[in-house]
C-alpha cells in the first residue's frame, strides 16, 4: 500500500525540515511531496537538500507563484494518481496537524473509509491558540456547509484528509472551482454525492508556533458563496 502525503509550502522554513524529519520517522513508509509556490525564504532549497539524502520518498514540485491552496493540491493529486498511490493525505506544514495522526487515518482507509478527516469538532471543539474569533468563524462554517448542503460532516473546512485512490480518479478534478479553503468543502462534497464514504477522526489542532498564517478574509467569501453554489452544480 503505497501512501503519500502532499504538502503545499509558501514561506515555511522553520517548519520543513522538521516535518520532513517526523514524516519519514513514522511507521507505514510514508512518502512525501511537497507542492512549493516560489517560497522567497528558501522553503524549496531545505526540501531539496533532504531530497537529496531520500529521493524515493521526498518529492517536490516548484512553482512560479502563488496560485492557491486547491490547485497545489490538485496538482499533487495529479501527480499521485500518475505514480500509483494508493492513499493520498492533505496536511499542514506548520504542524497545527499532529503527523502522528497520519497512523490513525491511514488505519481508517484500510478498514472502513473512502475519505477520511482529521477533524477538530467531531468531538467537541478540539482546538488550541486560536483567537476566539477564528474559532467561532471556522466552527460555524462548518455548521453553515452542513446546513446549506445535508453532507453530514463536523468539519467541513478541515484541511487534514485523507483519500483512497479510487475518489481521486473518479472526481473530475478540472471542475474542481475554488482554490482557497472552499476548495477542501468543495472536494469532501463532491465526494459524498459520488457515493463514498466519509469518517471523521477526532484530533487536537494546535495553531502553528513558527511561520506566518496564509488565512485571509477573502478565503471565507470564496467559501462562503461557493458553498450556496454547490447543490445546484453538476459534479
């Protein structure tokens, strides 16, 4: 069972080299690609010299600009799918993802589920660092997407998820509309109206120490309005 993580990057040096080091200490042999938009702070240039010492298991695709969220992991996805892996994962580079939770997430798409979710309020709110108004923000957004679409799911702006192979190849990734946060409700939906199983696994999300957060207003208004398009749309 091939895996892979795929990890978009812009301006992460303090946090790369150690999540490289975690990943690969992991048990499962995971794999790892980095999707890198033109870091001026030298994020691509770390991620090549561990390459260098591990080219079977890190990968890295360089691009010229920013170009949003949903297209890094599009073109992960893309690559992935060209490379046979069976299991495919989003995750953070700034470690607000626990990739220890990659264990418990890879063990829930061997048993039981076609997408899985690192999610933050499956269980409560499982959330550490965040100012009271982010919270309350991502946490009813996520009540907004279940009201607006029926997909039953906690955490529908989470950004820790895993897919088997099979939901990639069967999503129709060029119409694929939003790039930013919305990209990740945009995708667990589609999946759902195709028929695949959705779980969602409790984790602590702990805001990044180290690093500069890419949250924007204008990343909300995309969702926010993409989401009321979403029932309407053929996928």
């Amino acid at each position: 069972m091939q895996k892979l993580v795929i990890i978009p990057t812009y301006n992460e040096r303090e946090n790369v080299a150690r999540m490289i080091d975690k990943v690969l200490s992991l048990d499962g042999d995971f794999h790892l690609l980095f999707v890198d938009d033109g870091s001026p702070d030298g994020t691509a240039t770390i991620i090549k010299e561990h390459q260098a010492q591990t080219p079977e298991r890190i990968h890295l695709i360089e691009r010229s600009g920013k170009l949003g969220l949903g297209t890094a992991y599009i073109a992960g996805f893309r690559w992935a799918l060209e490379r046979g892996y069976d299991h495919i994962f989003e995750m953070d580079c700034d470690f607000s993802h626990n990739p220890d939770d990659l264990l418990r997430l890879n063990r829930r798409l061997t048993e039981d589920a076609d997408v899985v979710i690192g999610s933050r309020y499956v269980k409560g709110v499982n959330v550490v660092n965040w100012p009271l108004s982010r919270l309350l923000m991502s946490y009813f957004a996520s009540k907004y997407v279940r009201i607006v679409t029926g997909m039953p799911v906690c955490d529908a702006t989470a950004g820790f998820v895993g897919y088997r192979r099979d939901v990639l190849k069967d999503i129709d990734l060029g119409k694929v509309q939003m790039v930013g946060y919305g990209f990740q409700i945009e995708m667990k939906y589609t999946a759902w109206r195709h028929g695949f199983t959705i779980a969602e696994e409790s984790i602590i999300f702990i805001d990044r120490e180290a690093g500069t957060s890419k949250m924007s207003s204008g990343i909300f208004g995309e969702a926010f309005f993409g989401v009321l398009r979403l029932p309407w749309r053929k996928l």
